[in-house]
C-alpha cells in the first residue's frame, strides 16, 4: 500500500528516463547527414518527433553525449536510411509505423512511452494521497 502512495515519483522516474531517451536517439538523429530526410518530415507531419528532435539537438551539445546519441540513431534508424532516401515525404511515416527490426521496435516503443507516462504521472499526482492534518497547533 505504501507503494501507491509513492507511485507518482516512479512514473515521474519513468517519464524522465524515457524524455532523455528519446531526446538523446532523436537528436542523434537529426545531426547525422542521412537524419535530415527525417527532421524535413517530422516539421510537416510530426510535431511529436520534432520536439524530440529539435530538444534533443541542444542536449547533445554536452560533450560525450552527441556520440552516444548517434550511435544510438544508426542503431535504431539505420536500416530506415535506404527507404527514407527513396520517399523522403513518407520519413517520419517510417519511424513511426516502419518495421525495420528489434531496435526500431524499441524506439518506437519508446517514442509513444512517453506520453502514456506523462498522463499516468499527472493522474497518479492529482490522486496522489494528500497529508491529512486533524490538531491544528494555536499559537
């Protein structure tokens, strides 16, 4: 029981790990030459992914964490490249749906994780158990 109490800080824990994710994979992406099909087409059709990316650009400006970000994209993304040079407007289509293995799978994953735990850290907050104080002390 005392878990639930609590459960707000894990899903915020959660929802932080997750935004750094993703804030790492895409803006690895957008700095890698091949990811600009990618950034053109998140700016028409996925504000989601452009936030990603776009926050994610100036979080690898710390050093160490651009190389990391990267390779973490080539990883995920890179049998995407091929497809997203052939149909550029359909880039973000690709990251999105595409099936193009296990760790485009978990970024994909990852990329909707997000948000699902945004609202269940808002509503496990809001219903958090509040401190209940019944002897006011007079002073």
């Amino acid at each position: 029981m005392k878990f639930l109490a609590r459960a707000h800080v894990v899903l915020l824990i959660a929802f932080l790990l997750s935004l750094f994710a993703n804030l790492l994979l895409h803006g690895g992406l957008a700095r890698l030459p091949e990811g600009k099909v990618f950034v053109e087409s998140a700016r028409r059709e996925s504000p989601l992914g452009l936030v990603y990316m776009t926050v994610g650009e100036w979080l690898l400006v710390i050093p160490g964490l651009a190389g990391v970000g990267e390779h973490m994209a080539r990883s995920a993304y890179g049998s995407a490249f091929s497809a997203a040079q052939a149909t550029p407007g359909a880039a973000s289509d690709l990251i999105e749906t595409g099936d193009f293995g296990r760790g485009h799978a978990l970024a994909r994953t990852v990329y909707w994780l997000t948000p699902l735990l945004f609202v269940a850290w808002s509503l496990a907050f809001w219903l958090r158990p509040r401190a209940v104080h019944l002897v006011r002390n007079r002073r």
